[in-house]
C-alpha cells in the first residue's frame, strides 16, 4: 500500500490472493463454502479459530457496538455542521440554493425544453444519431448535470458536447467523457454516476455493442437509476459492416428487460421527444435506439406532432376513411409504411399509420387510450421493424403479420440489404393486400 502511494506517475495494481472459506479448517478452498452453509458443527470451529465463545450466536462485541456508536455521534455532529454552511449559503445565494436543492431532488427547471430544437424537412434527410448530437448540445446549457460520452464512439454516436471540455485528472469540469473500448465499465460507470442527485449520464455505443453492457443496464433497471444509454447503428442499415455489426435480436432483448424503456424513433423530431422523456424519467434507466443512415424529416404540419412520442405509440397518420388495416413501424421503418399506405389509397385500401417508438411507455397508456389507437375491432395490422419479429404478435394479432429481419444480417449497401430483406415499401404493400385478401 505504502509503495502504491508512493508512486505519482502511473496507477498501481495490487494483486491479493485469497482463501475461500478463510477461517474453516475442513472447508478452506472448496466450493462446499461457496453458495452453502458452512453447518452447526464447522461454524464453531470457525468461531474458535477467530477467538469467539462458539456456544454464542448472533453475539456482537461491546467495543463494536461501542464503535458504531461513536462513528453515528461524529456523522451527526458533521451533518449539523452541513446543515448549519449550506442554511448560510442560502442566504447568500438563493438562487444557487433553490437549483441545489432543485437537482438533489433529481428535478430540472421547466424552462430546459424550450431549448429543444425542432426539425424542418430537409433534402437527403438526417440520421437520427446525428438530430441526436444537436439536441444533446441544444440543452447541455440549460442542464448542467448532463454528461457523458461513448465506448471510444464518439464520432460515430454524435455524443460529445461541442462547447465542453473533457473529463480528465487536471479538468473536473469536463462535461465528456472517454469511457474506452469497454462498454461493460462504462455501463458500470453510469450506474455509480446516476447514483449522485442532479446528475443525468449517458454513454453510447453501437446497439450490438449492447450485449456487453447487459449487466449494468440490468442493475440499472433493478435499482431503478436514470443513466441513459444511447445505441447507434441500429439495424441492418449500417451496411457493410456485415453480420457480426448488425443487430437483429437487440431490440427485443432489450425490450425484455423489466423497468427499461426502450424507445426508438422515426426522425429528427421524434429524437428530440426521445431525449425530452429521458431525462425526465426518472424511475429508471433508458435505451434509445438511433440509425446510421439518413432518415426523412417528417413535416409536423403534414402528421401527428412528434411531441406524441410519450405515449409510447400514436397515430401518425389517419386513413382516408374508416381504416381496412393498420400499418405499425419504429425508427427507420417509419418512412416505409407512410409512402406504402399512399400506395394502398390509390388501390381504394384505407390504412391507419402507427408509429410505435416505445412498447413500454404505450402499455403504461389507459386502456381507452390504446383502444383508440389499436381498436379491437381492426384486427388486420401489419408492422413493420428491421429486426427479430418476436414479441410484435401482441400487437398485430393472430390476425396480422410481422415484417422483420429473422436471421442474421449480411454485407451489402444499406438500400441492398433493405431490399435483399424484404423490407421495401412494395413489400410492404405486398404484404397489407395479402391481409385483405
């Protein structure tokens, strides 16, 4: 320890080697005391070797109990001296005080959304990682807990803050972070970071990349913290990158993990909804889901306002008449089911657009509400995602179909991939009239 101390210029490892069991004299070193009980009789061989009465249980020393004590009168003794500073400081800076105090309580000012940027149609579209980085810059100002960075990604997950510094032993100021190659620590890193009030951090990777993180996102979930984890390069449409980059069984493993809301959105407008229920969720972690590719903005003038997202699922688009079907789509996928039901209208089929950014946030929904968007009575629906179709049969019903990717991905241009999947608007329409039919 001495000798770790003592050296300024790099980190130091300390290597202990260990006795499971330490203290057993007949099960030192076996698994007989790894997951069971050590029994009556070796638990007073246990207490004999440590210098306890081995006839006593559950029996706590009085210069412990002595020690507890003392160490709650120095810890309240501190606390009134806290107490005490900050009732000063409030005096002095008020406003200072009451923001605080505002974030220890894991709350933000209402005046951070108007910061929310809004998107106009462009040509050539943009990806949603990229209307992502805009927003997260757009409200950095206003949000002085939000921070974070990406598993060496940050180029590609559009996930650093421009105007800011970086973390780093002689900048605590620093606003982004370089996690490393290594998204399991950084997942692990968030979790410790959204344990402290006021703070929102996020890391990014590429969805695939999601499998590495899998046992922090679950802790997340199951202490009910707040790290946002960003997940880029979502589907197939990263392209070349083949078989081993593409995810298509990471949406729902995802989705199957309790207490995270996974949402995954249509365009630049929805991402910044997305980012809006993010960081005002506060009873557990996040996933939002972003594409590589450009995507087309949505004109809010034209569909249902963006701001929709936080039902988990809304009508995007109405059919021209009562609707023959409904047509579901998430993310990219969006954009297919728009153009197919212009499609289907010139055939005199009538469908309704869904876009369904989030299963949990719309099963959180009354029943009138998800009534009203999926009514009972329209039982031919057909949805539409550019991964594994389980878990979409709740939704369109034994009466509908799932389009989807069911096997693993191949190398190919984006469009080809698309194509070569089945997942074009003529396919789209192929499909709808097959459930007419």
């Amino acid at each position: 320890m001495e000798k770790a101390r003592a050296e300024k210029d790099r980190p130091s490892l300390i290597k202990v080697r260990t006795h499971i069991g330490y203290g057993s004299p007949n099960k030192v070193d076996t698994g007989g005391v790894h997951g069971s009980p050590l029994g009556p009789d070796e638990t007073k061989l246990v207490k004999q070797r440590f210098g306890f009465n081995p006839e006593e249980s559950f029996a706590v020393p009085e210069d412990v109990f002595n020690y507890y004590r003392e160490s709650g009168d120095k810890g309240e003794g501190l606390e009134k001296e806290w107490n005490k500073l900050f009732a000063e400081y409030k005096k002095k800076y008020p406003e200072l005080a009451d923001r605080y105090e505002e974030e220890s309580r894991n709350e933000q000012p209402a005046e951070w959304q108007l910061d929310l940027p809004e998107f106009e149609p462009v040509k050539g579209g943009i990806a949603t990682r990229k209307a992502s980085g805009k927003v997260l810059n757009a409200i950095a100002d206003a949000l002085p807990g939000l921070l974070g960075g990406s598993a060496d990604l940050a180029p590609s997950t559009d996930t650093n803050l421009d105007k800011y510094t970086s973390f780093a032993a002689g900048d605590r100021n620093g606003r982004n972070f370089h996690f490393g190659i290594r998204e399991h620590s950084m997942g692990a890193i968030l979790n410790g970071m959204a344990l402290t009030p006021g703070l929102i951090p996020y890391g990014a990777t590429f969805l695939i990349f999601s499998e590495y993180m899998r046992p922090p996102i679950r802790l997340a979930a199951i202490m009910k913290i707040r790290p946002i984890f960003v997940f880029t390069h979502d589907s197939i449409g990263l392209g070349e990158d083949g078989t081993t980059h593409q995810p298509i069984e990471q949406l729902i493993s995802l989705r199957s993990i309790p207490n995270l809301i996974v949402i995954r959105p249509a365009d630049a407008n929805e991402t910044a909804q997305t980012w809006k229920v993010a960081i005002e969720h506060t009873t557990g972690p996040v996933a939002i889901i972003l594409t590589r590719q450009n995507l087309p903005v949505l004109d809010q003038k034209k569909y249902t306002s963006a701001a929709e997202l936080a039902k988990g699922a809304y009508i995007l688009s109405e059919a021209h008449q009562e609707p023959d079907l409904i047509l579901m789509a998430t993310g990219s996928e969006v954009q297919l089911v728009l153009e197919a039901q212009e499609k289907l209208k010139a055939d005199g089929i009538a469908a309704r657009v869904v876009s369904m950014p989030s299963w949990e946030l719309f099963n959180r929904q009354d029943a009138a509400y998800r009534e009203k968007v999926l009514p009972t009575n329209i039982r031919r629906r057909l949805s539409v995602e550019a991964g594994s179709t389980l878990g979409w049969l709740k939704y369109v019903t034994e009466d509908g179909d799932a389009m989807g990717v069911d096997t693993f991905g191949e190398s190919a241009p984006a469009a080809e991939l698309f194509k070569h999947f089945g997942l074009t608007v003529d396919d789209v329409v192929k499909r709808a009239k097959a459930l007419i039919r």
